[in-house]
C-alpha cells in the first residue's frame, strides 16, 4: 500500500521575524559546507529571491525541515 505524499507547506517569509527568516536562509546556503564568513553574498541573494518572489521557503511536515526553493514564474 502506497502512503499518500503530503506537500510541503509554503511559509510566507511575512509571517517569519526577520531573525529567523534570515537564520533559514543561512542555513540553507551552508548545507553545502560553504563557510558562513565567505557566503554573504550569498545569503543576500536567496534573501532577495525571497523578497521579489523568485524563491519561497517550504515546509516539510513528514521531515520537520525547511527548504528553500526556486519559483518557475514563466
């Protein structure tokens, strides 16, 4: 019997303090192993990708994680 997949959850980035929005996203971008110090920039890309909606932050339910996706707006 195959289990239903839920989707993950959308989380507006208005309902998240500044603080936090921004420690997901520092998260994000050092998964890879990417040193905080050298990935600002970084950070403040996916921030704005954020902001202009080219990127929305998910919610998995099933795992309790976040992620951090690109939005195909074609």
């Amino acid at each position: 019997m195959t289990m239903p997949y839920n989707l993950p959850m959308l989380i507006p980035p208005s309902q998240l303090k500044p603080e936090t929005l921004r420690a997901l996203v520092e998260e994000f971008v050092t998964r890879d192993g990417t040193d905080l110090a050298d990935a600002e920039m970084k950070v403040a890309q996916v921030l704005r990708a954020i902001e202009v909606g080219r990127a929305e932050v998910h919610y998995d339910e099933e795992t309790e994680t976040t992620t951090i996706v690109p939005v195909d707006r074609r």
